[in-house]
C-alpha cells in the first residue's frame, strides 16, 4: 500500500469509510472585501485543522472579482504556517499559466518550510476567461502539459543526459524535497494522463458533474504504478453545504447557483451575491432550471440529508477521498458547514 492510502486510511471517516477534505476559493460577496476574504480564509484553516480534515487546498483563479485565491502558494504558506497536522496545497496550479521551474522553486520551498504536509495539485485550464489568459501566458508560451510535467519532474529530480535541462534544479526541492503532485480534471484529459502517470487524481464533480463517472472510469482503467502510487487514488470535489435545516441549506448554495447563472447570460464576473440578494432575488424560469441541474448532484442540505446525498456519491464513484468546498454568503455560515460536516462525519479531531 501506497503512503497516500496509509495516510488515507488513517484518517478515514468513520461513517464514510473516507477521509474529508477542503477546496478553499477565499470567496469575496458583495457586501465584504478581498482583506476581509483572506481574514475569514486563515481563520478557517485553523478551525478546518481541528476538526480532522486530511488536507486544505486552494483554487487558482484570476480576474474574478468572486474569489481572492489567485495566488495559492501565498495562501498555502499562511495557512501551512498557522495549522499543525493538515496538508495544506493547491487545487490547483494552472500549470500551462506559469513556468514550471517557477512552480518547482515554490513549492520546493514550501515543502523545505513544512515537511511532508505540502500537495501540489497541476491543473490545465487558464481558470479565467481568454483575454486574461492571454496575459497570464504571455511569457508562459507553452500549453502541452504533459511535457509541462515532464520539466516539473526534471527540475526536483533531474534530467536524462543531453536533455536541454540538464543541471538546472529547483533549489530547494530537488534531491529529496519534492510535494506530493497531483493531477487535477473536470474531462478525460488530466484522467488519462493522471493514470498513465501513476499519480493521484481529483476530480472537479462541483461543476462539471456530467463527466464525472467517465473520467474516474478512464483514470482507473488507465492506471500504470508508479513510484509514488501502487494503485488509483481517486479524489472527488463536490459544492457541499451543510446548514441545520435543509430550507437554509438550499438558501446558502443559492448564491453560488445565481453566479453561475449570471455567468451564463454574458454578464461579467463579480462578487458572490450576498444572502440578502439571494433572498430578495426575481428567480427568471431560465435562472431556477439552471440552479436545479446545478445544485442537484452536489451534497446539500440539513445533516441527515446531507449524510444520504454523501453516501450516494460515494456509492456512485468509489471516490478514495471527499472534497468540500463551500463558497457560500458569510463566514459563519461556511464555518457552520464545515463543522457540521466533520461532526456528522465523525472525523478524528483534536
């Protein structure tokens, strides 16, 4: 057995057979700020620590006024600093936005500061509209990620002689200081080549529930061992929110529901909507048929309907590992859900 499963078994729900993780966007609402957003993100760490979840990760995004973790290894050196036993990572790096020897030097660094707590979840999509991809890649000027990946690897563990690379390491990280690297999806791609490369991986259920028993079937029928992994570690992220009732739990993940819609219609990004807006809002025919199909696959709901939409996702794609994330309105109530997830869950906290 892989140290991946070891850890997973270790902290394994005793309801679910499972162990419980964060994706963290640090939402911005419309009545809050981006200082405010990181604030309520640190405090969550800590709490999120606590209660027992395996790990943290944080999700790059840029120009979207929403969300305040366009720069995850920053996010990832605050929480690592003020938390004792959670893995903390991201979920994850755009890998084609950035040079990987860049990556490399930072997540070396950050594995060099926190030993054996660091993931480095590599994912493909710009996570932001064209034109900002545009800026982000201008010096980038590479889109292949497997051949992304094969530099990544290169930098912490070397290359092959003759290779146009070889001698030039990430400092730290190479030699023995490498994160646990994950692949990351929301289609067939990153499946695929997560298990050909023998590595974990996670995929996006939260918005892109279609493809998601498609892709863990490719990822499982493909995988090849690895150094790292013996067999398939498969993680699913899912929009779980967690209220005392169902009525304020459907509430809470409205808001996210009416971005998206918003999205959808043309109009430009911008704050998660707040509860009040959510609450005072004319639902068009068009907006309430999207936020049902939106909603319906996620995990949401009091914690007896929250526990039964969990077993059934578990039983539906024989996830290893749950995400949770929670960009709802407010900072009590993502609080609120995040514990009484772990509490129906079980999970082993301090």
């Amino acid at each position: 057995m892989s140290a991946l499963h070891d850890a997973a078994a270790a902290a394994a729900s005793p309801v679910f057979g499972v162990p419980l993780s964060v994706l963290d966007v640090a939402p911005v609402t419309t009545d809050s700020s981006a200082p405010a957003a990181l604030a309520d993100a640190t405090e969550l760490a800590a709490l999120v620590d606590r209660l027992g979840y395996l790990r943290l990760w944080y999700a790059e995004h840029h120009n979207m006024p929403g969300i305040a973790s366009s720069a995850p290894e920053v996010l990832i050196a605050n929480a690592a600093a003020r938390t004792r036993r959670i893995r903390v990572g991201s979920g994850g790096v755009m890998l084609p936005n950035h040079s990987p020897l860049v990556v490399a030097e930072r997540f070396g660094t950050l594995e060099a500061l926190h030993p054996g707590r660091i993931d480095l979840g590599i994912g493909r999509a710009p996570g932001t509209d064209q034109r900002t991809m545009l800026a982000l890649r201008r010096m980038a000027g590479n889109d292949d990620l497997i051949e992304l990946l094969r530099e990544l690897y290169g930098f912490f563990k070397g290359f092959a002689p003759g290779d146009s690379y070889e001698g030039i390491h990430a400092f730290p990280g190479y030699g023995g200081g490498m994160p646990m690297l994950w692949l990351l999806g929301s289609s067939g791609y990153s499946a695929q080549a997560a298990g050909l490369m023998g590595l974990p991986f996670a995929f996006a259920h939260h918005f892109s529930a279609q493809n998601t028993l498609p892709a863990l079937e490719l990822y499982r029928s493909r995988f090849e061992p690895s150094p790292e992994l013996d067999r398939p570690y498969a993680q699913v992220t899912v929009f779980c929110v967690c209220a005392d009732t169902d009525e304020e739990a459907n509430l809470l993940a409205s808001a996210m529901a009416l971005s998206f819609a918003s999205r959808r219609t043309g109009r430009p990004p911008g704050p998660l909507p707040s509860r009040r807006q959510v609450e005072n809002h004319a639902w068009t025919e068009a907006e309430r048929a999207f936020a049902e199909n939106y909603l319906r696959p996620q995990v949401i709901g009091g914690p007896a309907t929250a526990r039964a939409r969990l077993e059934e996702l578990l039983a539906e794609t024989g996830a290893d590992e749950v995400m949770a994330t929670a960009s709802v309105p407010g900072a009590a109530a993502r609080t609120r859900s995040f514990t009484l997830l772990a509490e129906l869950a079980r999970l082993p906290a301090e």
